[in-house]
C-alpha cells in the first residue's frame, strides 16, 4: 500500500496496522485520537512538529514491508474428499 501526505491519519493505521508502531515510535499519539480521522498524514506532522520527509519514509518502509509479506503468502489448497460411492 503506498502511503502518501495527503491520506488521512485513520486511514493509514487502518489499512496497514504494521504502521500504528512508526506512529508511536515518533511520539505521535494519533492511535485513538479523535482527529485522526480529520487529519491528514501532513497535518499530523505539522500538528507533532515531525519531520515529514523521516517520517513518510518510515511509513512507506512499513507498509511495503507489510504488503510484500502479506502477498507472498500461498492459501493453503484443500481437497475435497467425497465418499466412495457402494
């Protein structure tokens, strides 16, 4: 999932979970907040005094790292048994 300035906050966290931590790691309290919703990825980093540029970056880093594992994940295939017919 690629992550840009202009999705908002809930969105992100949302869509790719992994990212809830990058959140937390740069002291950005968004986890639960209210405007979450409201905010855009930009507008939190303003509102955090972030550096947008780092911060996006960890974001992507996540969220690729999350899409990449979850695609290559092969559903198991089952086969259906019927019984033998008398």
């Amino acid at each position: 999932m690629p992550v840009e300035v202009t999705q908002l906050v809930d969105d992100v966290m949302r869509q790719c979970p992994a990212t809830i931590r990058v959140f937390l790691n740069h002291k950005m309290r968004c986890v639960g907040c209210p405007i979450a919703c409201f905010h855009t990825v930009d507008d939190a980093c303003r509102e955090h005094g972030v550096d947008r540029a780092k911060f996006l970056a960890d974001l992507r880093a996540v969220a690729t790292k999350e899409s990449a594992s979850a695609s290559t994940v092969e559903p198991e295939l089952v086969t259906a048994r019927w019984p033998a017919v008398p």
